[in-house]
C-alpha cells in the first residue's frame, strides 16, 4: 500500500458512537487504526473519487474528493466476508465462525473497526458461537492453539465481530442464492432519508455498486438511504433506523417539519396507487380516502408521486419504479408515445443509479430498458 487514498488513518476513540464508526466496544486501544482495501476489490473505477474521513457528529464517513457528475459509479466492491443465507439462525453464527477462521488477519483487523449495533444480536447467537469453540479448535496469527483465557478473549471477538457482520451486511445474490456480505468502504457511508446516492448488489457483474444521484461538489459526504422505502414518514423511518442500526437521524428531512408534509403526502400516493394495483382490496379506509376507479385516476396519482419525489430530491429506484408505472397506465390507456417517455424517464433513473449491466434484469422486462425496448418495438409495428 503506498497511495494515502487506499489507506486511511482513523481515529478510533472519542467518536460519538453514530454509524458506522464503531464506538460501542473497540477492541484495540490503539488510537489509529489503517484502514486498508485490497487494490483488487475494487474494480472498474478509474480514479478513487471518494475517502474515508471523520466527521463530527457521525464517527467516519465517505466524502468526494472531487466534483462527481450525477450518475457516477463511486464504489464497486467484492465482500470481505460473505455467505449464503441459512435457514436457521443459529446457522448464521456458526457459518460466520467458520469463514471468520479462514478469513485474512487484514480482511479480520477491517471487519474489526466497524460499527457493532448491541440490539441485532439474538437469543440464540452466543450459544451457536460457544458450541462452534467447543467444536473447532482454534488458532492464533503464529498457528499456536488458544487455550484459556486467551479461547474465552477469541469467542468474545468473535461475538462481536459477528455482531459487525449482521449491522454491517447488505444482500447478495452467490449462485443464484440469497445471501449477504460486509464491503469496506460501502460499510462506511452514512445514512440520510434524502440520499445522494444509491447502493445495491449488481448480479451482473458480481460487485456491490454505489452510484450518486445529483452533482456531487468537493468534500461533500456521500449519503445512502438505509431503508428500502424513503418516502415513509419519520416515525417509521426512525423506528426502523433505531432497531437496525440503533442511531437517530437527524437529516433535514428528519429536522423540518415542512419536509415531512412531502414525505406525508407521498406515503398516501403510493398507499393509493398499491391498494389500486391489488385492485383496491386493501383500501385505507382510517384517511377517508376514496379509492382510485381507474387507470386514468391511477396515471394521475403516480405522476403526482414522482413529481413530489423529484422535487423532494428523492431520485430512488421507487422513483424508476413509478415512471415504470406511469409508462404502464399510458400503454393501458393507449397512449404509446407517452409510455415511451416514461419509459425513457424511467431508464434515465436506472442508468444513473444502476449503471448500464442490467442483464440480469431482463427477465420479465424488469430492467428499464428491456421495457422500452419492447415498447418501441410496438411503436415500429405499428408503423409497419
Ligand atoms: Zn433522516
């Protein structure tokens, strides 16, 4: 390691114990930690536009070192650790004991530094662990046994180290598997309800991704959305971030009440919309709210959502997902051109937050631009 951006030193105490820097149990007392990526976890990136650096109210988080134009993809990772989901619990832990004996003392010292939540664990977690020590025997760097007191520090490490992995894992697909892995970098990104960017695990080309969603200027933090659905409101949203991650956001969206109206608002459109598309079974009758008769009233709604989400500075795949919707109800409605726009509104989003490797979304035309394909392509037919 010789390039400054590939090792960071970070200050391991005195952080104020929000995600991801870990405050809750250190385990070395050094006051500096590197933090060191192997080169070849990284791919496809042809300058390191991003860095680890501290913050002052969040422990560690990633910045742009340079302005990055909307649509860039600024990370794209392999997992320091990774596995198929179980299908008990208990698995998980042993599983995870396992692949931690045959992980790398750099790849371990990494895991080590991120942020355990206390609340993930479960009932049955310490006891899978204590049966996998009283099963394997257990080694240090020099291939000397631990016995004693030094086992008992082992297992102890390694609880919390497994306790990294469930706050720290995002989902991944090994062979056509569920499963989950801890990335690096991606580990240190914060949390906002107005994201700037967006993660996912890229099927395609096998890497955990994270493109931005705007221009991004010099020095500004790169934030992701830990929740699935951004538009949910703020007791929701912090319910969620507190049982998950065990911090309180304190985003803008979470500080003005006037954004909240926005999020509020967009909660009902999309309750509309769902309950309209299971075909009103569910309707939400505690608003009073009339469900929506037809597609005219649907198209309507889902143009107003999108719309609230751009203005909202919410450029989400939910917000993909509702030009998709869009391009839909116009086909339905018999409008091609006006499918074909929302189709290419829709792609745009995906193109940005997704990049172009969407093979793996061609089935059922899931991807954006397998939808438009197929709807130019009725375009061409009837102009045949
Ligand atoms: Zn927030």
């Amino acid at each position: 390691m010789d390039s400054a951006s590939h090792m960071e030193q970070l200050h391991m105490k005195d952080q104020d114990g929000s995600f991801p820097a870990d405050s809750t149990s250190p385990e070395s007392g050094d006051e500096s930690i590197a933090l060191s990526q192997s080169s070849s976890d990284i791919i496809e990136q042809p300058e390191v536009m991003v860095e680890v650096r501290k913050t002052d109210t969040m422990g560690v988080g990633l910045f742009a070192t340079g302005k990055i134009p909307r649509g860039t993809r600024v990370l794209s990772e392999k997992a320091i650790i990774q596995m198929i989901d179980p299908v008990y619990r208990s698995e998980l832990a042993n599983r995870f004991c396992t692949k931690l004996a045959r992980l790398s003392q750099d790849r371990i010292e990494t895991l080590s530094q991120l942020h355990c939540n206390p609340q993930v664990f479960k009932g049955e977690d310490r006891p899978a662990i204590a049966k996998w020590y009283n099963e394997n025997s257990v080694t240090d760097a020099h291939g000397q046994e631990l016995k004693g007191k030094k086992r008992q520090e082992s297992r102890k490490k390694t609880l919390r180290r497994f306790g990294v992995f469930i706050t720290n894992s995002s989902g991944i697909t090994l062979d056509g598997q569920v499963g989950r892995g801890v990335f690096t970098l991606f580990s240190r990104i914060n949390h906002s309800c107005v994201p700037n960017a967006r993660y996912g695990w890229n099927e395609a080309i096998q890497r955990f991704t994270v493109h931005v969603s705007r221009d991004i200027e010099p020095d500004e933090q790169i934030f992701i959305s830990y929740l699935p659905l951004t538009y949910e409101g703020r007791a929701k949203r912090a319910e969620q971030l507190e049982a998950n991650w065990g911090f309180e956001c304190a985003c803008e969206a979470c500080r003005d009440p006037a954004r909240e109206m926005g999020r509020v608002k967009m909660s009902i459109l999309q309750l509309l919309l769902t309950s309209y598309e299971q075909g009103n079974t569910h309707v939400p009758r505690i608003m009073e709210l009339d469900p929506l008769k037809n597609r005219g009233e649907a198209l309507d709604i889902a143009n107003q959502l999108a719309k609230l989400m751009v203005s909202e500075g919410l450029v989400t795949m939910e917000l993909a997902k509702t030009y998709r919707t869009c391009s839909q109800l116009s086909l339905w409605l018999d409008d091609l051109d006006e499918a074909i726009e929302y189709a290419e509104k829709a792609l745009d989003i995906e193109r940005c937050l997704i990049g172009p490797e969407t093979e793996h979304l061609r089935e059922d035309d899931l991807g954006c631009q397998y939808w438009l394909e197929k709807l130019q392509g009725l375009k061409r037919s009837q102009e045949a």
